[in-house]
C-alpha cells in the first residue's frame, strides 16, 4: 500500500471512528474497523476503475471525433473539386479511323496492281455541359495532298448539338446527311470489303457532308426521325461529269448557296437486330445555275439491317429523280442502284461474307454489275484485317473490254 492509499485508510477509519463514538456508547472492535475499510478500499478501487473507462472513452470519442473531422475535411475537399470541374470544362474526347487498300485488277484492258493508305482520320470532340456538344472529323485522304498530289485534306464534321429535351436534339455546322447506312457509319472495323459499296459511293456519295441546321428526335417504340436544311449540290452540266451526282460535291468550301436542300429520315430500330429506315432528299437546283437544264431533283433511299446470332444481312435501294430538259436528254434523269449483302460470323474473330450490287447511273461507267465475296479478321476490337474477291461486267457491250476481276486486300482501325 503506497502513501497515497495509507493517508485515504487513516482518513477514513478516522472518519468512522469519529462516526462511531458520536452515535454509539462503545466503540467498534478492531475486527468491524477493519471490514469496514476493506469495504471503503473496494468501492475506491471500483470508483477508480470506472475513473480510467471514463478517461478512455473520453480519448477514444476524441479520436473519432478528429477521425470525423478529417473525413468532413475530405469530403469538402471532394465537393470543392467537381464543383470546380462542374463550372468549368466537361470533357474533351480523341478518336479516328484509317484504312490501308492493295487492289490486283486483271481484265482484257490491261491489269493494274496499287497500294494506297486511303484515309487517316482524326476525330475531336468536347462537351460544354450536359446538353450542348460538339463533334468534328478532320480527313487527309490518300495519304498526300496539295497541287499535283492524288489527296486531300477535307474537314467532313464541325458541329454543335443542342439537347432540347430528352427526346429532341437540334444542331449547327456541317455534318453528314442522314442518307443510307455507310454516311454516317463508316469506320474500317464496321463493314465488310476492303472498299465500301459502290452503291453507296456513286448513287449516295458517301462520305457526303453538308452545312446546314437539323433535328432529330424520338417517337417511342424505336422510331426516330431526323430532319434538316443544308447546302445543296452543285453538280456539272457538261463535260466527262455531267450530271454526276459524286460531281457535285461541294463540301462546304466557298459553296454556292443559291439554292437549299431539305433531308428527312425515318427510322425504326424497335426490334433486336432489326434497323429499318428511308430517306427522302429534295434538291431545289442540283446545279445552282438556272436555267441551264438541270432544275430540281429528288432522293430517295430505303435500307434494312438485320443481326440473327451469327448471321447478318444487309440491302439498301438509293433512287435519284431529276427534272430538266439536259439531264432528260443526256438520259441521267433517273440514276438508281441496290445492293444485297449476306455475311456469317463464323466465331467472334472470323466473319464472311457475300454481295451483289447492281447501278444505272449517269456515266457509261458507272453501270454494271458486281459479285463479291471475302472475309473480315477481327484480332481485337477496333482492328481489322480484310480480303475479297470482285467480279464486274458493264453493262454496255462497247465496254467489255473493261470488265475484270480483282482480288482486295486491307486492314483498318477505328478507336
């Protein structure tokens, strides 16, 4: 017992003894004084315990009260910074495409062998807020561009779209026409072929871009619509290209635009695996020059898209109708064409496929037919691997003579 303890025994038998000679005649005997201190000496040590649990909560409550304060402290901090994030720019996203082509043709003409880095594309985009973005798509085609080079440099996408709603969208700028399948999805890694469709690069001159305002928007059960007014064609009247509809792209570079063109498209995607969707297109003046014989003209193109497990089919019908007198005459008033395209995904990398496409369009050229078949090799997403095999006649006989085949290979990417 220390001295601490030896004063509070003393202080405290003093204490009774004093109780005790006040309130009783005979003292207690030693026995009752010392029961009564080991009572007094284990309430203290009990009051003594419950002193330290007391001291220990307090420090434990204090702990997590600065643990607390910390965490307030971090979240604060996390606030401060998407609000921060939220004030100022969103997000601001890099993306592209490109494909590489080796074509072999081989016909009574003569053959030819070509290697060409076809397109490399970058795409930017950038959110300003929740509801207001912008898209772009910045192209150099065939790899060199400038006087006397076989490319160009084209810039296809730079718009502005605005969420009215959550069902209605309005944008600005130049954009790609809401036409056919390929316009305005054409990376490498989502088609078959190492070259897109004729159909859809003579009839729909894809990739085709137009400077103009539009709207689309949501009926419910999977139909949607897109409507716009843009810059019209302005294709030639005479020469090797008159009245040819990939002739009269102007691109929006100091385009005329005397005359307007109105785009409408419904579509129907309800159904898994099933995209239906028509088109409808009217040129006020293809030419923007009246007077000369082309005076309006009127598109319109229906496709279907359909995914079955392993198996896909793909057709579209693109029929052009333009009224004049010199378009009449040079027999290019109606320009059609169709393709239909079965393919099988034989595992998750392989995939084949076969097309027939058949065009009458506004040069001796540009009608014939053509068979094709070939694969796709898909090693990871995003990349593509090609090879096919192309057959096609002409459809005049004085043009024979041009009719070959030819074997296609490439490679392309998207990301």
């Amino acid at each position: 017992m220390n001295i601490r303890q030896s004063a509070t025994v003393c202080g405290t038998v003093l204490v009774l003894l004093t109780s005790f000679a006040a309130a009783q005649e005979a003292p207690p005997t030693m026995a009752e004084v010392w029961e009564i201190v080991q009572r007094q000496q284990a309430e203290i040590e009990a009051l003594r315990a419950e002193l330290d649990e007391t001291r220990q909560g307090i420090t434990a409550t204090n702990e997590k009260v600065a643990e607390s304060e910390e965490r307030i402290e971090a979240t604060g901090d996390v606030i401060e910074t998407l609000a921060a994030v939220d004030a100022g720019p969103r997000k601001t996203s890099i993306g592209g495409y490109g494909e590489l082509h080796y074509n072999q043709i081989s016909s009574d003409a003569g053959d030819s062998e070509e290697i060409d880095f076809h397109r490399f594309v970058l795409f930017f985009g950038h959110e300003f807020s929740d509801r207001v973005r912008f898209f772009s798509e910045f192209e150099l085609e065939h790899s060199l561009a400038g006087d006397g080079k076989p490319g160009e440099v084209e810039l296809e996408q730079a718009y502005v779209e605005f969420g009215l709603n959550n069902n209605t969208y309005a944008k600005t700028g130049l954009f790609l026409l809401p036409v056919g399948i390929m316009n305005e999805t054409h990376e490498p890694p989502t088609f078959y072929g190492v070259e897109r469709n004729d159909v859809e690069n003579i009839i729909l001159p894809s990739t085709w871009w137009e400077a103009g305002a539009g709207l689309r928007g949501n009926f419910g059960s999977g139909v949607s619509w897109d409507a716009a007014v843009h810059s019209g064609l302005a294709m030639p009247t005479t020469g090797g290209s008159a009245f040819r509809v990939r002739s009269g792209r102007q691109k929006v570079a100091e385009a005329i635009a005397s005359d307007l063109a109105t785009t409408l498209r419904l579509k129907y995607t309800g159904m898994p695996g099933l995209e239906l969707a028509a088109s409808y297109q009217y040129q006020s003046d293809p030419s923007q020059v009246p007077g000369d014989g082309l005076d309006s003209g009127q598109l319109l193109t229906a496709h279907a898209i359909y995914q079955r497990d392993r198996f896909g089919l793909r057709a579209l019908y693109g029929a052009w109708d333009f009224d004049g007198f010199a378009v009449e005459a040079a027999d290019a008033d109606k320009q059609t064409g169709w393709y239909v395209e079965p393919s099988f995904r034989v595992s998750e990398k392989w995939g084949v496929y076969a097309r027939y496409e058949d065009l009458d369009a506004a040069r001796d050229q540009d009608r014939f037919s053509q068979s094709e078949f070939g694969f796709n090799y898909w090693p990871v997403d995003g990349v593509v691997l090609k090879m096919d095999f192309r057959s096609r006649e002409f459809d005049l006989p004085a043009l024979s003579a041009s009719d070959f085949d030819a074997i296609d290979l490439g490679f392309g990417y998207n990301f």
